[in-house]
C-alpha cells in the first residue's frame, strides 16, 4: 500500500472560517504507481453550500447526503497504511483535520503528505501550477473540474505520471519509499462503522471556464515557490468566481500571517499576479473590452495602484514576460488548422486562408504552424496536441489580427 490521493470541495477556503467539506474524493495509488481504487461521497455540511457556481453541487444534492461522522470511520480506513496525497495538500490537510476533530476523532497533527503541486518544480511545472494545467502539459484527462472524484482521480494520474517519470532518476526511488514507509507507520483513528453508505455525486455539467480561471488553468509560475505559491493557490481559488469578499479578505489575510509573509510580500504577489492575468489577456493579440473590465475588477480586489490598473487596460501589450509569439507570423505555405464553432463559417476562414497562400490542415502535427480555436481553454484533441508540440493557439480574432499584419 502508499498513497490516498484525497481531494475536497469546500464551502469556503479556511475551516477556522466554519467552512466544511461538501464532497470528498479517494482514489489509491500504490508502490509502483498503479491506481487500485476509487471512493467518493457527498457530504452535508450542515450549513450553506458556498460557491455552488464553481463546485456545481445543489441543495437537493446534499439533503440525502451523509454528514461527515456518519462516513468518517470509512474515509479513515481508506486513508490507513497510506500517504495523504493531493495538489495543494496544505489547504485539504486543513479540512481534513478540521473535519476529523469536529467528528470527535483525534488526529496526529504531523499528517505524512505528499503535494503535487509542491513537487511540480521538480517535473518542470513551476510550484503553484494548477492540476487542470498539469494534466494538460501531462497529456492527462483532467475530467470535471471542481468535482472531487474527477479531481482525486486526475491527482492519482498526475502522482503516478511523476512516480514513473522519475523511476530512473537518482535519489527518487528511496524518495518514494521513504515517504510510502512513513504512511505505512502513521496511525489514523479507528472508529464504529455506521449503516450510511456514500452518496457519489450525480453528472453534473461542465461549466464554460471562466476567464479569472485562465489564469490559474494556463498560467506557469516558475518564480512562485515556498510561501508565496500556496498563498497565491489560495488566490486561484478565491478568484475562480470573480470575487473577493470581505470575508475571504480576511481569510487571506489569515493566511499570510501564517505563512509568515508581510504586507510587502503580499502586495508584491498581488502585483506579480495581476501582471501574469494581462499577460494571459494578450495570450491571442487582442485585449478585449470584457477582459479589460475583468482586469480592472480584479486589479481593485486586490487592491492594486490605480496607475498599476490603468496601465494594464491601455491597449499596450506588455513588454513583460512576452511570449515567442509576439514576433509571430505567418509566411506562405504554412499549415493551419481551425478547431472548434466559430463565430464565423469555418469553410469561409478555409477560403481566406487560401486565398493569402496559407494551407488550411485537418488535423494537428508538427508542421502545423498555428491552431485557431474558438475557445482558447478548449480541450479538444487538436489544442491539447497543439499545447504537447508548442503549437501556438489562437482565437478568430487573433487569427484576422494576424492577417491584418
């Protein structure tokens, strides 16, 4: 046996905030990365569901749901001999010990973990990469976001991928079994089984990623490490819904202080946050009037210089951190393939693109020199190929900004 791969959907950020755990998912990744297991269950908080547009669970999903004494002997022995595993796995410890205690179960307070997002650094992800963007740059389906099955399970890939990855690389066997031993040698509580069974969620339909969520799903941090990149996880999460309340202000502000981070500290994330969001806004050539007020919104939520926010909505592309792309273009007989609906009849994009010399192509390879999407987060067959070959996307707008040139 190994690790448990635990994933939560909460109804807020900090249980020292009386958020509670409303869904929880297992799946069991042993010794030599098989995954042998999946579990998962619903759970009633007892309480408002929170941000029910990002994790999609309803009212009447949880009426019938056990409360999480009822299932906490289960999960326990789910959990036994194993690692705790999870991407960020200092903001489901938390919840996990938080849920453990108010259940009346004792839990030691050094739980053994492993993080996949921590370990990203070490596989070329950058510390505070985001699972959907692992999974992607991983060629790993990433399933339902914000579902905590689909989540658990994606982590148990994306754990088994880096156990595989770094099978023959000095030092990580013992690191793997090291860290499987001390698993194995941490004592969970032991409790009375109870007659409730688990109630795994109904399908829940994927809702359309929000550009706030881009920035969490696309964005590379390589420069976040420590401190800084749970902090800033912590923000990814905060903003999927394009709010920052007074209440989770607070929250953050909490957690700062527990990271040991100053409000200089602080502010410099906010700012190196906020430069990477226009920097993902300028991803296909165009800043629209929607992304600019996005920009503005989040740039006042975090409560950056007005002269930081007005020079970031000024129709400037910045000169930080450009992409190759930015000298991007395209040159006679070059390949491009179109994916997804467009606003535009696709066959009239194919017409126009022969007619200027270029060559429309039906499906992704190396030659290709572009991909234009209809949506720039899309997970089809062609993006995700495109992103394995460094393939630059681009929507309709970017493409006629292109061909303007």
């Amino acid at each position: 046996m190994s690790f448990a791969v635990v994933d939560f959907e909460t109804t807020g950020i900090l249980p020292s905030y009386h958020h509670r755990v409303v869904e929880i998912g297992v799946t069991h990744v042993e010794d030599d990365g098989t995954i042998t297991a999946r579990w998962e269950t619903l759970v009633n908080p007892e309480r408002d569901l929170g941000p029910q547009s990002i994790h999609g669970i309803r009212a009447a999903d949880i009426l019938d749901a056990p409360v999480f004494a009822d299932i906490a002997a289960e999960f326990a022995d789910l959990l036994r001999g194993r690692v705790f595993a999870a991407h960020n796995a200092t903001f489901d410890l938390r919840f996990l010990h938080a849920e453990f205690e108010r259940a009346g179960y004792w839990l030691h307070a050094d739980t053994p973990s492993v993080c996949t997002m921590a370990l990203g650094s070490s596989f070329g992800l950058g510390s505070s990469c985001s699972l959907a963007h692992a999974c992607v740059t991983c060629s790993i389906e990433p399933g339902l976001s914000h579902s905590a099955g689909a989540d658990s399970y994606a982590t148990a890939q994306l754990l088994s991928h880096y156990q595989w990855t770094s099978s023959t690389w000095p030092g990580w066997a013992e690191y793997w079994q090291r860290t499987a031993e001390t698993g194995r040698a941490h004592a969970y509580p032991t409790g009375r089984r109870t007659s409730t069974t688990a109630k795994p969620r109904a399908a829940v339909s994927a809702s359309r990623v929000s550009f706030l969520e881009r920035i969490s799903t696309e964005s590379v941090r390589y420069a976040v490490e420590g401190p800084a990149a749970k902090y800033t996880a912590l923000l990814d999460r905060c903003l999927l819904d394009g709010i920052i309340s007074l209440s989770e202000g607070a929250q953050l502000g909490d957690v700062a202080t527990e990271l040991g981070l100053t409000r200089t500290a602080v502010h410099g994330i906010h700012r190196d946050y906020f430069v990477e969001l226009e920097r993902r806004a300028w991803a296909d050539g165009v800043l629209t009037e929607d992304e600019k007020a996005d920009l503005r919104a989040v740039g006042a939520l975090l409560q950056l210089d007005e002269s930081d926010i007005a020079a970031a909505v000024d129709g400037v592309r910045p000169d930080v951190n450009l992409p190759a792309s930015e000298t991007f273009a395209l040159a006679t007989g070059d390949m491009v393939v179109l994916t997804g609906d467009m606003m535009r009849p696709r066959e009239a994009w194919e017409a126009e693109l022969r007619d200027r010399g270029y060559l429309p192509h039906p499906t992704v390879t190396k030659k290709v020199k572009l991909v234009v999407a209809a949506d720039l987060d899309s997970l089809s067959g062609k993006a995700k190929k495109a992103r394995d070959y460094g393939i630059p996307i681009v929507t309709e707008d970017g493409l006629a900004k292109l061909l303007e040139r």
